[in-house]
C-alpha cells in the first residue's frame, strides 16, 4: 500500500479534535506510522500521533508502536516522555498493536539483545530473526484471533504477509497465544488485548487485522 504524501504532513484525523475517546494514538518518534494511520482512515477510526508526552491525553484508548529501528524508539521513548504513559496503559489491560519492533518493544525477553522495553508480552523474540538474505518477504497464512480471555475468536484467512528484515517469536510464554506461523517460525501473538506481529499488516491493503484490533 503506497501512502498519499499528505500523510507527512498530518497529525491526526479530522475526526480526533473532538472525540473525547476511541482515539488511536500511534507511536510516532520513529519508523512506518504513516502506514497506520492511513490505514485507520480507511476503516473511519480516529487516530493521533504521538511525539510528545502531551499527546497522549485522555481520549487515546488504543496504542499502536509501529516498524522501525527498536533500539532507536526505545531510547525515543524515553526521551520524549512517552514511555511512562504507553506502559500505564499497557499494565491497565488496554489495546496494543506491535508491528515489527513494536513486537520487539513488547516483548518480556529478546534473545539477542540485552535491553528489555515494556516487557508485557509472555515471549522470547529474536530481532533481524531472518538474517539480510532473507530480510524481506512475502507469504501468506491464516491468522488465528483470540478473545481477551484467551478463548479462540475466530480465523482471518489467507492473509498477506509482509516482513522487512523483521523478528521472530524464538519462544511463547504460557500466557501468549499464537496468532500465526511463517516458514515454521512463530510471527504474530496475542495475549489478552496484546496484539504484536512480524509482519507490516499496514502495508498491505488488506484491513482484516487492524480490523480486529479496534474490537479487542
């Protein structure tokens, strides 16, 4: 999916001005959050970016951390003062979607890295799991979804898989459920209202998961 260039230029929808909830804030001190917020325009959801601490106000109920350079938005996150807010809503039970190195900044344990981000998902994950040969890829898989609670929701079928030099799921925790596998790898999880995938789902025209994400 190709975004308009009017993207960079924006910093939320129309629409987020004047909801006073159901608001997207997507991560955006570095990486693909354009993609993201195209993609909510096109399912009519309010989003806003988040560069700021001040952005994050009382209307954002959902958190999206994009694709990008994990090491690079884990020292932004800091900085811009983000990382407080993110983590009391993620420890509130709140949605969250990790893309790529938002799964990396998600996860409890990354098994070649030392740094560990919000550490809220049961999960050892590998960063540049693929090597440069075979950064990037496409596949197609079913997506399993589950209910908060863990209980199986349903199948989103035959879904476009696309990874850019992405991570992959070395271990599943008990409290994790997978989502998804690729080439025998495990590349998406959910746990609870912890949505985190390998794959770029923004970058494809395809709805079905971001969908998904707005009803958990």
């Amino acid at each position: 999916m190709v975004v308009d260039v009017s993207y960079i230029s924006k910093e939320h929808s129309e629409d987020a001005t004047t909801a006073s909830s159901g608001v997207t804030g997507i991560l955006a001190v570095q990486g693909a959050f354009a993609e993201h917020a195209a993609m909510l325009d096109r399912l009519g959801a309010p989003w806003k970016l988040l560069r700021a601490r001040e952005d994050f106000d009382e209307s954002i109920d959902r958190v999206i951390l994009p694709g990008g350079e994990s090491t690079t938005q884990g020292k932004l996150l800091r900085s811009t003062g983000l990382f407080e807010p993110i983590n009391e809503h993620i420890k509130a039970g709140k949605p969250v979607f990790g893309t790529c190195a938002g799964m990396i900044l998600l996860a409890q344990r990354l098994e070649n890295d030392p740094n560990v981000y919000f550490g809220a998902l049961d999960a050892t994950v590998r960063r540049n799991a693929y090597g440069r040969q075979l950064g990037s890829f496409m596949a197609t898989e079913n997506v399993a979804t589950f209910h908060a609670d863990g209980t199986p929701a349903g199948v989103i079928e035959n879904f476009p898989l696309v990874f850019i030099r992405g991570p992959f799921v070395a271990e599943t925790g008990a409290n994790a459920r997978v989502m998804c596998e690729a080439n025998g790898n495990t590349v998406a999880l959910q746990q609870g209202r912890i949505l985190a995938t390998a794959f770029h789902p923004e970058i494809t025209p395809d709805t079905r998961i971001h969908e998904f994400f707005l009803i958990i």
